[in-house]
C-alpha cells in the first residue's frame, strides 16, 4: 500500500467545493510538489492529509491511518512545517526542540539526545541557548525543518516551507528535503518557485479544486508541449 | 526623484542598514531584490516616512523623508508587505476611505485604477478581510494609489502569491510605468528582477549592486555550465566533488555548474561525470541569470 491514498476526495464549504473529487497516491521516499493558484484547494486538501479537517465524502489515507476515524494516528507519523507557523521566537533552540518533543511523547532522554545530534548536524550546536528569534531566517527555516522529523515522521508536510529566503538557502534546503527524502521519508511539499517544481519526482497542479495535472516534470512538459514547469503552470493556472 | 545619501539604522545590536546610497530617477521601476532579513522593509519605511533613520538623508520628490514628512505624504503610495487595509470595512468603504483620508475622492482619480479596481469591482461590498489574496493585493493597490501619488512603495507585493498572479501583478506594475509613474519594489524573487529598469540587490543591510538587470548579468565572468543527468541529487553531489568546481547550484531542471578557472574544460567534466555511474548527461555553456550573479555576490565578502 501506498503510504498516502487519496480516492475522490471531496470537500465543501456550504455550497463551494473547494477540493472536487481529487485521486493520486504517493509512494515511500518519493518528493510530491503539490502547486496551485492561491485559493485553488492546496491548503483544504493538505489539512485533510493532516487530520486537521474531516472531508466531505471520499477516501483517504495516510500511513495506513483513515483521515475519518484515525486523525490522532495520522498526526504521529506525520512531520509539519510552513513558512508562517514553525518555531516559537520567544524560546531557544534548545527549548524548542524539548517543547515539540514534549509534544510529541518523547522521553526525556530520548529529547536530550536528539537535541545534541540534530544540533551537531545542523551544525548549530553554539545557538542551543539562543532565542530563536535572534537567528537568521535560513537557520530557523533549518531547524524547523528538523524539529518537524523530530519524532521520525513517515510523511513530511512542507508548505511554502522556501518562501522568501535568499536563493542559497532556499537550494540548501532542498538538500535536506533530498536527504530525508533518500532515508525513506515521504515529502509532500508546496511551492510558488516553479524551478523547485523541477527538483520533485513528481508534480500535482490543482486548478479550482480538481488536480489536472499529475506526473514527472518531464512527463508533463512534454504532455503540455512546455518548455518549463513555469509555462506548464501558466498554462493550466489561465486557462 | 528619489536620493539617498549614507543611510544607516540600527535595531539594538541588528544593523539593518548600512550607509545605503543610491539616486532613483523619475518614471523608473525600480526593485530592491534580497532576501527576508535584508533590510529592504527598513528602507522602504525610510523612505515613506514611518521611521527615521539613524544617520544619513533622503529626499523623495524633492522632499526630505524626515524634515517634510507631512508633505511628502500625499505625493507617495505605499503597499506594505502585510495586508493592511481594514478587514471590517468594505472594498469600496476602505478605497473610499483612503481616498478621503488624502483630502479626495474615487471619481477625481478612478481613470488611474480603473484597470484593476474593475476587477474587483463585483465583490465591491464584501468585507476586504473575506477577499482572496489576489483581491487583497489588488484592493491594496488600488487605496495606494487612489490620491495619484507621484512615486509608488510596494514591499514584497508578490510574496507568497502564485505564480501567474505574480505575472499579472507585474503587467499592471509596467502599465502604471508607461502612464508616467515612479515605482520602486522589493521582491525576494529573483526572476521579477529582469521585470525592472534598474535592480539594486541588497544583502544584510548593505546595497551588493546597482545596474540594469542585463548589466548585472554581463558582469558575472566566470564559466557557466548547465548540466543534467538523470540522477538529480547524486548529480549535484557529484559536482561538488569535482576539484575544479566554484558553486554548483539547482536550476530547474538543470544544475548550474561554474567552474573555478578561467575556462571550463567540457569534455574533462563529461568524462568524470561518466565515472560516477550517472547517466544521460548533457553539459552546455549559457549565460547568467540574475539568480546565478546575486548568489556569486553573496559569496564574495563585501569590504
């Protein structure tokens, strides 16, 4: 089994579907670009993955939890970042990390050496007393990513997890994404940077709540006679 | 229209601007392009005469930012990156309100924002908290505009906006141009770059460079290679590993290789690459982008 499946999946608010009827799976390891138009139903669709909301109708899972009856069981195999919510800027580095261990059932021990090995790789282990608010945006960005596999995630949900930073960060973060990615972890990310389309096995395009386009980069320039993923999106985004 | 002499500020111990200089002419469209944290936020708020800086001046019109600050007002439109119309009021209460705050009314100036108020026009009674973000950024722009400023502010107007409003968002911007406008911008997008007359990348506080877009391109002058294989990350790390390299970054579907001598030995970096079990390589010469010579600049230390 697929570690996400997603049948039909439909959700309404009153009498708009702000996610109509949507299908794919994602496998183990593989990097899914998930991109839309703002309010084209990424955000619905990505709460639903995330047990954060229930659907209208359709089916889904993730890690072989039900988003209906297991939410609670998708959350703990499930890691989450976004550009807006991450870390809290009021406490340290260290003391984030210990809060979202809490969080997530973590032993005490088991939070010290993680904080001291994930600080080490990072190499980050001088800011550990540091709030994290007097941290440049690229390290946050870096260490939120981290704190999210904290509690060893199937499935990593990254949304704009690059917005706004400068364009090496930004590439540094994608190496970490391809690091997890290769250890197995499922990366589910969005983005507005269509160069990072490219760097995804594969690409999901959602236009007014139905997904229509779902394939490699490559697959789907050559589906939509497209010389970029830029002009892909244009192209099914305008129509 | 706009200069800038020796600008600096400081937060506590952050130094958010550092003896920044540069001369805006009228009619340019002009973008402040850097990352979060750069400081262009600090400059725009400078120069719209929310803060005042620590040393140094600026004059906008004519105008000194901190001395004729009530004056130079009205000749200025600012969007600030967060949304910060009032979400209670209506579409047209807010531009209504704006309109009246500056001493005129909608139907005195409308030919200016006819092309993108009309396109929020339908939704004109729905609360500006309700709207989408596309129509936050249009309502926006329609109140910044609506007392026909002389110079228009817009900081990081497409942050987190999709990419095709990101393209109609920039049609408007050239259209207000060619009606006569000075615009300046920041964006941390790369690729809105070309979009203006003149660029100024700003890191850490510090202007890196002013040019046009093609200028600042043409300057970059070491060897640039495109490469890709099928193997993706295996290839970036691999490029890494070659003695010869300077950067190798991303690029879409390629990687952007650039090599630390003089000239690129092509077929050299083809045979190692034939040695690290990846396959269907290509390897081609292009030009620098904007994002190829804003990540060389960073590296360089700034003296």
């Amino acid at each position: 089994m697929s570690i996400i499946e997603v049948n039909d999946l439909t959700r309404m608010f009153g009498s708009f579907t702000a996610v109509d009827h949507i299908s794919f799976s994602v496998e183990a390891g593989e990097i899914l670009g998930f991109l839309g138009a703002n309010g084209a139903g990424k955000t619905t669709a990505m709460r639903m993955l995330t047990g954060l909301l229930e659907p209208t109708s359709g089916e889904a899972t993730v890690s072989g939890f039900d988003v209906y009856t297991q939410p609670e069981k998708i959350k703990q195999t499930i890691g989450y970042m976004s550009q807006r919510f991450s870390l809290y800027e009021d406490l340290t580095v260290a003391e984030n990390i210990r809060f979202y261990g809490g969080i997530y059932g973590l032993s005490r021990r088991a939070i010290k050496e993680k904080t001291t090995a994930l600080l080490a790789r990072l190499d980050l282990s001088h800011a550990r007393d540091l709030r994290i608010a007097a941290l440049p945006l690229g390290w946050r960005q870096k260490l939120a990513f981290s704190v999210a596999l904290l509690h060893d995630p199937r499935v990593l949900f990254l949304d704009e997890p690059t917005g706004g930073v400068d364009p090496i960060t930004r590439r540094q973060f994608w190496d970490l994404i391809y690091e997890t990615a290769g250890r197995g972890i499922t990366v589910f990310v969005t983005t507005h940077y269509m160069d990072e389309a490219e760097y995804c096995d594969r690409v999901s395009i959602m236009v007014d709540g139905k997904i229509e386009a779902l394939g490699t980069p490559a697959a789907l320039k050559t589906q939509f006679a497209a010389a970029s993923m830029d002009e892909v999106f244009v192209r099914l985004a305008r129509a | 229209m706009i200069t800038v002499t020796n600008l600096s500020k400081h937060f506590g111990t952050v130094q958010a601007l550092e003896a920044v200089q540069f001369r805006l002419d009228e009619g340019e469209l002009f973008g402040f392009v850097g990352p979060d944290g750069a400081g262009k936020t600090t400059l725009f708020r400078i120069l719209v005469t929310l803060l005042v800086p620590d040393t140094g001046n600026a004059t906008v019109d004519g105008l000194d930012v901190v001395k004729d600050y009530r004056a130079l007002r009205a000749r200025l439109g600012y969007m600030p990156g967060r949304f910060s119309l009032y979400p209670d009021l209506s579409v047209e209460e807010n531009l209504t309100f704006f309109a009246s705050v500056f001493g005129t009314t909608v139907q005195a100036n409308y030919d200016l924002i006819k092309d993108i108020y009309q396109q929020i026009e339908p939704f004109k009674d729905r609360r500006a908290g309700a709207l989408s973000g596309g129509m936050k950024q249009k309502l926006a722009l329609s109140c910044a505009l609506i007392h026909r400023p002389r110079v228009l502010f817009l900081d990081e107007p497409t942050t987190g906006v999709d990419a095709v409003s990101r393209r109609e968002f920039w049609e408007m911007l050239q259209r207000l141009k060619k009606g006569g406008l000075t615009i300046v911008v920041s964006t941390p997008y790369m690729d809105e770059a070309g979009q203006c007359d003149r660029v100024a990348l700003i890191q850490e506080g510090r202007l890196l460079q002013i040019e046009t877009p093609s200028a600042i391109e043409a300057q970059y002058n070491r060897p640039l290679l495109a490469v890709k294989a099928a193997q993706r990350y295996p290839l970036i790390q691999a490029l890494r590993q070659y003695p010869h390299a300077h950067a190798v970054y991303a690029f879409g579907e390629y990687v952007h290789y650039t090599d630390a001598r003089p000239t690129a030995d092509v077929q050299a970096l083809r045979a190692y690459l034939d040695t690290q079990s990846l396959t269907h390589i290509e390897i081609k010469p292009i030009p620098a982008s904007i994002e190829d010579a804003f990540m060389e600049l960073m590296h360089e230390p700034t003296t």
